[in-house]
C-alpha cells in the first residue's frame, strides 16, 4: 500500500475545514497541488495569500500543523514558501507548531 492511499481523503479535508476559515477570512484559499507515494502533501496558497506577507507563519503555523496530524502525512510542503528550512523550523518553535527539524 503507498502512502497515497494510506491518506484518508476525509481526513484530509477534515483538517482543511479547521484551516480554510481562517485562510478565507482573509481573501485567500488552500489547495492540494500534490500528494507523492511518500505522503508528501504539496499545497498552493491562492488569492491574496499568493502576495500576503506573513504567508511563511500561516503555512508552519495552522497549515502544516493540521496537515501533520492527518495519518499518513509524512511532510507538508509548499513552493510559494521563500525561506530556509532552518528559517522556518525557528518560526515554528517560536509559534508553538511542529517543528521542521528534528
């Protein structure tokens, strides 16, 4: 069984449902780009997320942590983010979210 169909697709959107109010509430979306074999979840920020400057606390913040809580997730990532994994994991920590570095 790949990790692809370990992801229970209702889980998934379970944990969208916790982020997309917040996202929404602030004139942008959340989508799914991607799931690899490895239960890596690609995400693409859209509308005025795409320009928002406090994108990289959203996506470690309420987004990777709900995504990471979903069985089979092994990692969430997404492009749009511009800054260094060691950027992000000190953001994350200072957050209170799952950390990026082990």
């Amino acid at each position: 069984m790949t990790a692809r169909s370990a992801i229970s697709t209702d889980a998934l959107e379970a944990a969208f449902a916790r982020i997309r109010p917040l996202i929404l509430g602030h004139g942008g979306d959340i989508e799914i780009a991607d799931i690899s074999s490895d239960g890596v979840v690609s995400i693409k920020l859209v509308g005025a997320c795409k320009a928002c400057p406090n994108m990289a606390m959203t996506y470690v913040g309420p987004i990777r942590t709900y995504l990471m809580e979903v069985d089979g997730v092994a990692e969430v990532r997404c492009e749009q983010v511009n800054a260094s994994i060691k950027t992000l994991d000190r953001l994350a920590r200072r957050l209170g979210s799952r950390p990026l570095i082990a």
